[in-house]
C-alpha cells in the first residue's frame, strides 16, 4: 500500500512539471473588441512564487491565428522550460500588425506594441524592462515583430524575423496591404515597411534575421541585410537551406530563442 501511494505521488510530481499554456480572451481598446492570447510559462512560474521571467512575444504569419505556434510547433513549451522566458503568441488577424487607416477600424500596432505588453506585465510576473522583453515571428509577423521593434525601441528591446515579409512597397503584398490598413498607396505603406524603417531610423536592438535559401521572401530578407551592414548596425543574419514553411519556422524558433536568452542572461548579469 506504501508503495503504491509512493508510486501514484511520484507520479503525480513527474506528470505535474513542464510549462503551462493559457488561452486568454482579451478585451482590447485598440482592436474595438475581444481577441484571444496563448501565453506559455515555465514549470518554475508555478514551483517559485516569487520569480519573474523575461518575455518573448511570438507573432504568427498571414491566415495564422493565436493558436499557430503551440499547434504547428508543440515543442515550444518545453523551450520555455529550457529557456525560462515567458512567451506570448497574440492573434494578428491578416493586420501586418499595422494600424487601420481608419481610426474607428482596429489598430494592430497600437495592440501588439503597448496594450498587450502592458496587460501581459499586469497579469504575469514579467520582469517589466525592455531589456528582458523581445518579439519575434514568422513571414506576416517576422514583419509585424521587426516593424514593432524599430517603432518602439521603448518597448521591445530585442527583435528577430524568420522568412519575414519585410518589404511592403512590393507588388507581392499590394492587395494584402490594402485589406490591412485601407490604404495601399507607397506614400502611406512605405513608412511601416521594415526595409524603409531600416534605412530611417535609428536602431539600437539585437537583431536575428533568418530565412530559407528557396523562399520567396528571400529578397526582401537580402535588402533588409545590406541596409542593416552599409549603416553598420549589428545583427545576426543566417541563409540555409529551406523554404517557406513550418519545418523551417520549426527550426528556427529554438535559434531565436537561444538568441534572446543569451541577451537576457547579459542584461541580467549586468544589473
């Protein structure tokens, strides 16, 4: 009987660690309405009371949802154990995570650069510094976290893109661009397109920008990496071999990952 209590309390420790996953429903100012959030803690959120956790703001691609990254890539709850960050993935609709032009319609940016953070800080032992918060994401939302990122160096101190779609002038993304925000003409897009952004402003952040050597997204990718080397501005840029799909967001989230917690580490040694 001793033995068999044992076996079910030992049991109960072994099947009770790892990461939890909560599915939010937000009521949110800037989207004029509710809107869903995955957020994933570590298995030390639930064993250390008083521990708080760098954040990794996870952005899906266009026709993803909150729900992409914890169902395409299930694995990431055991990166969060690994990496003891807190990661959020939001819903993005098909936005670009860009602000309507129309002020009544939802404003993505304002959601996903201030509102959310700041609701995710209330909510979660966050450690509230944007040294110790980064944003990444995949093609729509490798855009949305660098665009985030170079237009709110207050907030995201840290940024990354896999396979991003990072040049919003390009006729590839001109019908995509005027459901977003309503407004399609150059003089209105080009002042949140990542590459235009790259060559104006000035960046100070980490940066890890990846894509597949057979991806069509690859020239923007390019571009974005020779603005960011004529202007001197470090970053980590890797080329290799894939295309635009899950198997290589798959394995470039945990280099992303790695990336960020490594910068957290330095930040956290020096305070």
């Amino acid at each position: 009987m001793k033995f068999f209590i044992s076996f079910l309390l030992i049991g109960f420790f072994l099947f009770s660690k790892g990461a939890d996953t909560d599915t939010l429903t937000i009521q949110s100012r800037a989207l004029r309405g509710a809107t869903k959030c995955v957020v994933i803690t570590p298995d030390s959120y639930k064993s250390d009371a008083q521990k708080q956790f760098p954040v990794v703001y996870l952005l899906h691609g266009y026709s993803g949802d909150y729900s992409n990254w914890v169902r395409k890539v299930p694995e990431i709850k055991g990166y969060a154990d690994k990496y003891q960050v807190i990661l959020v993935c939001p819903d993005g609709k098909n936005s670009y995570y860009l602000n309507n032009a129309d002020k009544s319609q939802p404003q993505f940016e304002d959601y996903i650069s201030a509102e959310l953070p700041e609701y995710i800080d209330g909510h979660y032992r966050t450690i509230k510094k944007k040294e110790l918060r980064a944003i990444t994401g995949l093609s729509m939302g490798g855009h949305g976290a660098l665009m985030a990122a170079f237009r709110h160096q207050d907030i995201f101190g840290a940024a990354g893109s896999m396979s991003g779609a990072l040049d919003l002038v390009s006729r590839r993304f001109r019908k995509e661009i005027t459901d977003a925000i309503g407004d399609s003409t150059v003089e209105k897009v080009a002042p949140f397109s990542v590459v235009h952004l790259a060559a104006e402003e000035n960046l100070s952040l980490p940066m890890i920008i990846d894509c597949g050597v057979d991806d069509p997204l690859l020239p923007g990718n390019r571009e974005l990496h020779k603005i960011l080397t004529d202007r001197k501005i470090a970053h980590d840029y890797i080329e290799r071999d894939g295309t635009h799909s899950w198997d290589f967001w798959r394995n470039s989230i945990e280099y992303h990952l790695l990336f960020f917690r490594k910068w957290f580490d330095k930040n956290l040694s020096e305070s």
